[in-house]
C-alpha cells in the first residue's frame, strides 16, 4: 500500500488506537501530570538560547547530525577516578542503540565530544567508571542527561515522544543497565507519549506497534485481549505493505501475547513465501537444529543450518547468537572427533566471539587437563589467535544494549589476552621460544607484566634465547609482579652494575614506588573479633588469644582453593621474616573443607611442601557439614565465603581483612607487611 492511501484511511485506525485506553479521551487529553511536562522538553528554535547548566557547552535546543562540544564535571565519587567513560542510549528510526562519548582529561573536567546520529529522536548520556569497589555511574543524580534533538528545519524528529515516554518507564528501562533508581515516568505517562507519537507520526505506526501493544497489556489486562485484537485486525487493513520485520512482529504478537495460533501460523505462511531466507525461516531452522534429540542429528542439521543460511551483513544484531554457538557447537564437535581439519576450514568464517568461545571450550580446557598433544593444540591454536587479532575490533560482543563499541573492544582484548597465555604456554612446551617471545608483545600494556607466573615464564624463554632478561625484571618489579626466583635473579643483575650499592632492598623499594598504580595501599577498620576457636593437627582444642599488642594473622584457606595453595611460598616467607619478633603471629586456618580425611590432607600437603613448621589449625565442624564453624562468624561480618580470606587481628579487634589473591607474591607481601608497620606504629 503506499504512503498516500495509508494516510487517507489512517484516521480511522486513530480512533481504535487513540480511544482503546479509558484514561485518554479521543481528543488525546490526559489527566498525567506528564501532558504539562511535555511542553517544556519539546524542543523549538524558541530556546535556543537557552544553555544546559550540567555539561557546560551543551546549547539547546541540539541539532540532530551535529557534533557536539562539552565539558563534564564528574560528580563527588568520580572525581579522582583516571578511567571514568562516558555512553549514550540513542533512539535513531524508532531503534535503540549504545554508542561511546570521546573524552579527554583536562585538569579535574572531561572535555567531550559526541555525534548526534540523523534521525536521532532522543538520547541519553551516561557517565561510568569501574573501580575496585565496583561500577560508580553518574546519571545526574537520577534526574538524567537526557535531550529531545531536532532536525536543522527546526522540525521535531519521528520518534522522540515516544523515546521520552519509555525511557523514564521502568518496565521499558530494563535494557539500560539500571539508568534510574527512580523512575519519572507512570505507565500513563508512557501511554500519553506513545499516543502523541502516533498522533504526530501515523505513518510511523508499524514501526512500534509492538510497544503500542505492549503498554496496552501493562494499562488494560482486563480487556487486553478483546482490545488488542480489534486494534491488530484494523491495523492489519489499513498497513499492508510492511517489512518482513514488522510482519515477524505481528507473527509474534499473535503467538505470544495472544495466543492466536491461526493466525500467527497464517502470517507464517506469508513470511515462508515471501521471505524463505528471511529473519523468521533463519530463526526456526536455528531452532529445529537445536532440538533434535541425537547429537548425530543435530550436528548434521547445524551444518545444514550454515549452508542454508550463511552468515552475512544481512543477518540482524539479535541473530548474531544463532552463528556463535553453531560455529562453537561444531568446532568442540570436530576437536572432540579428531577432525581437525574440518575445524579448521571454520576458523576462517567465526567472527571474535565464536573463535574465542571454541578456543576456551577446546585448546584451553585440553590444554589444562592434558587430554590432547600439544603438537594437536598448536595447528588449531596457532591460526585461532591469528584470527583473534585480525578481529579484535569487529564488536561481535556488542549484542543490545549492553555494551557499547568501546567497552565491546576492551573486553575483546581482554579475552585475546587470556588466550595469548596459553598460547604462549603451548609454544614454550613445544620449544618454539622465538614464537613465543612475540607473543607476549601482542599482551596488552596492562597485562603484560602483571601476572609473577607469565613474568617467569618471560624470562624463561628470554634465557633460552640467550635474551637480555633485566628489562623484563626491571618492568616485573615495577608491578610488583616477582616471584622469589624473579627477586633472586634481579638482584644479581643489580649486582653486576658498578654503580651499585649494597643496599639492594632499596633499590627493589624505589621500581615500585616508581609506578604508582602498583603501591599496595591498605586501610585498617575496626570491628570486634569473633572467639577464635579452633583445633590443633591432633584435634585439641585451642583458643586463640593473643597477648597485649600482639598481631595475629589468619590465613583462612581450603584443599581445594588453588589460589590459596599459590600464596602459601609468599606467605610462609613472611612467617620467617617475623620469626623473631613475639609481636606478630601467622596461623593457616584449614576451613569449609566437605571431604572426609581433610585433616591428614592438609598435614601432608604442608610436609611435603616445606610448610610443617608453620602453625596450622583446622576450624570447628560447623552446622552446614563442613568445618566452617569459625570461619562463618567472619563470613558474616564481611558478606563473603570466599577464600583465601586475611584476617589481622590486634587487642580483640579486626583491623584488616582481604580476599582472594592476585597472583602477585610483591603485592601480597607489601599489603601484610604494611597493615604490621601500621599496627606496630599506632
């Protein structure tokens, strides 16, 4: 039907659409307190003037296709934060989109800049950062940074009435990562600036009926079925020349909300003859291949699946999920059979997020349990990174609105760096040690140097080759990122130097105060301590006291906690370096442990590792089944189970408490020995 002829028969929907909720007379009036509120955020050349008063810069009203120029000042619990990033939702052709901010620290404000899309009806910005106590998000105190944008004839953009009325909604809010803690808009606000829309727009309708629907159900449940049906039925008369993704919208209005079979397999009908593969037939072929029952069965459909319905710039954002686990499905498949070269005639065709998702499922998961020769590994994993890094930036994690092009591309290289790691393992086992070398270059800045265990095997791989390795220890020092093997051979390197002077901890003291970011910083609290009560090795009772000033260290730690195990060589250092002082104290608390026999495990690991003159002690059987008795009192204080867990303690109070372990022996052991200089100097 074109254009013309709709707008000759749209009044007649108008009245169905406008009059279907009693709230809303015909004539469009409403009773909201949002209707007044609609005259001052409709945006006109008549305020043009007037300038934003919370991102300087920003005049109103914005023009849609133009770049604007702003500063922003970060809010009270953002303003020392180095990393804060700044995103806007956008409403462009009545779709939602996630789109980054450009910005640029100047002094204590950020000076941004941010393209307003054409046929951008409304948007929002948002400013975040992640921090070690979590994501801080600036929203404008829950009032928004949310702007109406006009076209350059000064007219009003499709869509932005119906943009302000959901987005302030919390049942349409749910896709923006908790934008507001409280919401502005009602459900009959949203219903007011819905109608507007459609007042303004008639010919824009298909392109939100769903929505239309939608709000209908949330205002009228009683009558839903009665009122969608009639406004469906006239709806369906007056647009007949839709787009197959507005037809697949219908298909699942009347399949789903009203539970209409007939029609929604009529529909189905038109979508097979028009669209055979199309959005719908793509999505029940993906469907049928999922559910068959025989494995057999199902990867021969999956790979029928590609055949039929090869991946393209055609397929949608929100079908993109059907080809990463095909691919991933298939390639575990073909690993698991032996069929290597099938899974490598894949690798080619999978975007970043299915090469990423096989290679973990495969190379990482055999590789770590020695199911497969590296020899094996090596021809699938060699062309997998290959292919990880040439796709780094093709933002096949951005699915909705949950991350933006930025943050879609960091977290990519995050998962290259990960699979650079065992890459390099691969290659180091295999002695390919110049290959290996120029892996690590491909690690990202942040991640090249942090972990103690790649930087051994750094070096490592640098005295195979007969390498220079003192840069390598210079930058593990500097992150504090050592192991006492690292901590050995730097100071025989500084030993070498003929300016050197004895006084080597010094030298090791300044690399790591050169970076900032790597100085342990601790805070000491103050919370009354449970009774610590446990048991030594032959199940005696033991209380733990402590005397005056005394400063008690637990080590709460389990069999089965790997990073617990990992921090023992740091931590039993640091039991000898306070040997002799009677003021300071380390006990390792075995806890949570649900096997039996845990008891003799534990003696024997410490025999056999060097450990068994430190003091281990096992917590009480708790209520749970497991030895937790103990360890559930701090459990509760802290809000945490996890392990390993530190707990120092002085006079009867908890002053310092700290969870997990970063895999670095520097930073652990700088974090203990502060939290002791601190309490020995109060």
């Amino acid at each position: 039907m074109k254009l013309t002829k709709t707008l000759r028969v749209l009044p007649t929907i108008l009245v169905v659409l406008l009059c279907s909720i009693s709230t809303i007379n015909c004539k469009g009036q409403s009773n909201s307190d949002d209707q007044q509120e609609g005259h001052t955020v409709t945006l006109s050349a008549s305020n043009a003037s007037k300038k934003d008063t919370i991102l300087n810069g920003i005049t109103l009203p914005v023009i849609a296709g133009h770049t604007l120029h702003f500063t922003y000042t970060p809010k009270e619990d953002l303003q020392d934060i180095q990393n804060i990033q700044g995103l806007a939702y956008t409403f462009e052709n009545f779709e939602w989109n996630i789109k980054d901010i450009d910005m640029k620290k100047v002094d204590g404000d950020w000076e941004c800049s941010f393209k307003v899309p054409d046929n951008c009806g409304f948007f929002a910005f948002k400013f975040y950062a992640s921090t070690d106590d979590g994501l801080i998000t600036d929203t404008n105190n829950d009032a928004g940074y949310m702007y109406t944008p006009i076209s350059s004839k000064n007219e009003k953009i499709p869509g932005s009435s119906l943009a302000w009325g959901l987005f302030r909604n919390k049942n349409f809010n749910s896709n923006f990562g908790n934008y507001f803690e409280d919401f502005s808009a009602s459900d009959e606000a949203s219903e007011f600036w819905l109608k507007k829309e459609v007042q303004d727009n008639p010919d824009q309708l298909p392109k939100f009926i769903d929505t239309y629907i939608h709000i209908l159900k949330v205002r009228k449940p009683e009558k839903f079925e009665e009122i969608a049906s009639s406004i469906l039925q006239n709806f369906s008369r007056n647009f007949k020349d839709i787009s197959e993704k507005q037809l697949v919208t219908l298909k699942n209005i009347y399949q789903f909300e009203l539970k209409n079979t007939k029609v929604s397999d009529s529909i189905n009908k038109v979508l097979e003859q028009r669209y055979p593969k199309g959005i719908e037939m793509r999505s029940q072929a993906f469907m049928n291949a999922n559910q068959q029952g025989n494995d057999g069965n199902r990867y021969h459909k999956l790979e029928q699946f590609l055949k039929n319905y090869p991946s393209n710039e055609s397929v949608p954002q929100n079908q993109q999920f059907f080809y990463n686990k095909t691919y991933s499905s298939l390639f575990e498949h073909y690993f698991l059979e032996e069929k290597y070269d099938k899974a490598l005639n894949l690798i080619p065709e999978m975007n970043f997020v299915s090469i990423n998702d096989s290679y973990h499922f495969t190379i990482s998961k055999a590789y770590h349990f020695k199911s497969v020769s590296t020899e094996n590994l090596l021809k699938l994993s060699t062309p997998m990174i290959a292919q990880l890094k040439e796709k780094i930036e093709d933002l096949s994690y951005m699915s909705g609105l949950y991350w933006s092009p930025n943050q879609a591309t960091e977290n990519a290289k995050n998962q290259l760096d990960r699979k650079l790691k065992v890459h390099i393992r691969i290659l180091n086992e295999l002695g390919a040690y110049e290959n290996a070398l120029n892996a690590f270059s491909h690690l990202s800045k942040n991640e090249l140097y942090k972990n103690s265990d790649l930087n051994e095997l750094h070096i490592h791989i640098l005295q195979e080759l007969n390498k220079d390795i003192k840069p390598v220890l210079i930058a593990a020092a500097k992150a504090n990122a050592l192991t006492p093997n690292l901590t050995y051979l730097l100071e025989e390197e500084y030993r070498k130097e003929p300016q050197a002077n004895s006084n080597f901890d010094t030298y090791l003291s300044n690399l790591k105060s050169s970076n900032q970011s790597t100085v342990t910083s601790v805070e000491l609290i103050s919370l009354e301590s449970p009774v610590l009560v446990f048991e030594d090795s032959s199940g005696e009772s033991k209380i733990i006291e402590g005397e005056k000033d005394e400063i008690i260290i637990l080590d709460f730690w389990a069999n089965w906690c790997a990073p617990c195990k990992k921090a023992f060589p740091t931590m039993y250092s640091l039991d000898k370096s306070y040997s002799e002082d009677k003021s300071v104290a380390f006990y390792f608390v075995n806890t949570s442990e649900y096997t039996s026999g845990y008891r003799n495990k534990s003696i024997e690991y410490f025999n056999t590792n060097g450990y068994s003159d430190l003091n281990l002690v096992f917590d009480l059987q708790g209520e749970s089944g497991s030895n937790n008795k103990t360890f559930s009192r701090f459990a509760e204080l802290f809000n945490s189970s996890g392990i390993p867990r530190k707990v120092i303690i002085k006079n009867g109070e908890i002053r310092y408490t700290s969870e997990g372990y970063s895999g670095n022996p520097g930073e652990l052991r700088d974090e203990i020995n502060n939290v002791i200089y601190l309490l020995k100097n109060e």
